[in-house]
C-alpha cells in the first residue's frame, strides 16, 4: 500500500469518525475497502493532514500551487453514500440512477446546476441532454474541456413527476435541504479555486442570497464558503431564448463567463472577448 493511499485511508477513517459524530448510524462500503479499512485502523486513526506543516512564503508572482487531489477512499466514500441515499424515499423509489457528478478532482472550476433531468438520470452523468451540450460548448469556449472541470447538480436525484407527465420540475426546498451536503462535501474535497452557478436556485444554495431577482441574480461575485462564486443563466435558460433577445442573454452569460477566466488567470483572447458581439 503506497503512503498517499494509506494517508487517505486514514483520512476515510476520520470522515468515518465525523459522521458517527454527526448522527450517521449506517454506512455501505466495499468489501475491499473495509478490508483496507480495518488493516489501517489498527496503526494511527490520526490524519495526518492535521499536522500543522509550515507554508514557504509566496511572493505575489508565485504561480499558484499544484493542488493535492482528493484521495480516492475520501471521496468513493462521500459517492458510496449518495449512490444509496434513501433520504427522499419518493426519489429513491423512481430515480434509474443518482447522479452524483463527474469531472477531474483537481478541478479549478466547478459548475453546479440544479437538478438532472431525465437524460440524466437514464444516463447517470449530469449535463447530457440538450442543456449539457450547450454548457460542453461554453466549457470549450472558455479553452477548456469537460474532463479538467468538476461538474455536479444541488439534488443528485431526478425530481420525479406523476406519472404519464413529461418535462422536469425543480426540486422542493425539502429535496434541496435533503441532498446538498452532498454538494457541499463535494466542493470541500475538489476546493475548486472558482465555482460557477448555473441558474438561480443553484445560485440561492451556494451564495445564501435569496433575495436577488430573477433578472438580477447573475453576474457579480458571491461566495461560498471562502471560494468565489459567479452565478449565470443556466443552459436550458439559454437554450429557451430566441432572436436577438437570445443573443443578449447569451452575451450576458459569456461574459460570466469570461469574469470567470480573468479570476483563474486563463488566457483570453480578442475573439474570446468579442463572442456574441454584434459588429459595428
Ligand atoms: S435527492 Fe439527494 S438526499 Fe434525496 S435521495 Fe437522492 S441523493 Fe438522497
């Protein structure tokens, strides 16, 4: 066992230890973790990332630090979780599958939507239908593919509808207070250096803020938990948009979007900047 998988096993131990705290009385593992599990327990339960360890000074010019990804037992055991969650025993009964999220764990950019839809949970993976496309797209605009973000919904499960009815719901506040711990720890673990929130109830989730307009949600600087947060339209907001009024919105979300890009330091370039600009 190399040291870094040893470490992490440690720290699985301590989430462990934080839940029983916490009031979880049941969690599901596998029979090869729990064998690893058990071999480790006996040595330190003790992470050590605890250990206070002295930072080199940065100079302002310094490039900003490779991260120390998350170790796959920690965040196996946070998916092992939800991929069994009955909080919300109505979505539990229907879902095919949780959509937990996907993307790299050293992800400096993080997109969070609000719920998946019914691709999404044939599929397993969110933001594959038509909305996903166009957030591939915007992911590409800025220089970017889908494998260097981390992408993941509030509620990890289709919020189901009666049957014979078509079409999404959002979610209840119900569902919502349920199911994003489950977002929360994600971002906790990936520490992504910039979040951005893709439509209005992801945004109130994250940010806090509930008192923003419709309108008016997007496009300044929020936080959550330290981590900038820029809330935009979400893609099937987008999508519904026809005509020049369409292109309006769109501009709007790029431009989102290209905030983004000059807080993470990417280049831009003068195309770039001009996306969804009308000539003159
Ligand atoms: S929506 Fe979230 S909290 Fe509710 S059952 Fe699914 S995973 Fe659990």
């Amino acid at each position: 066992m190399t040291d870094a998988f040893q470490q992490g096993l440690r720290l699985t131990i301590h989430s462990l230890q934080q839940m029983k705290k916490d009031g979880t009385t049941h969690v599901r593992l596998s029979t090869d973790l729990l064998k690893e599990l058990s071999s480790v327990a006996s040595t330190s339960p003790v992470p050590p990332a605890q250990k206070a360890v002295p930072s080199a000074p940065r100079s302002a010019a310094a490039p900003v630090p490779t991260k120390v990804e998350p170790t796959i037992p920690e965040f196996e055991l946070l998916k092992q979780r939800a991929l069994t969650c009955q909080l919300c025993p109505h979505l539990a009964a229907t879902r095919t599958h949780v959509v937990f999220g996907e993307g790299s764990l050293s992800a400096q950019l993080m997109f969070v939507g609000e719920a998946p839809g019914i691709e999404e949970d044939l599929k397993g993976a969110p933001f594959i239908g038509r909305s996903g496309q166009l957030l591939t797209k915007m992911i590409q605009a800025m220089g970017l593919s889908r494998n260097q973000v981390y992408i993941a919904n509030v509620v990890k499960c289709r919020p189901h509808l009666p049957q014979g009815v078509t079409g999404n719901r959002p979610p209840t506040e119900e569902e919502v207070a349920h199911c994003q711990p489950y977002l929360f720890s994600q971002i906790d673990l990936i520490k992504p250096q910039v979040i951005v929130a893709l439509g209005e109830r992801a945004s109130h989730v994250l940010s806090g803020y509930k008192n923003d307009t419709s309108a008016g949600f997007r496009g300044s600087w929020k936080e959550f938990r330290g981590i900038p947060l820029m809330p935009t339209f979400s893609p099937s907001y987008l999508l519904d948009q026809d005509g020049p009024s369409g292109i309006l919105e769109k501009r709007k979300a790029w431009e989102d979007l290209l905030a983004v890009m000059e807080k993470l330091r990417l280049p831009i370039s003068q195309k770039q900047r001009s996306f969804f600009l009308t000539p003159s």
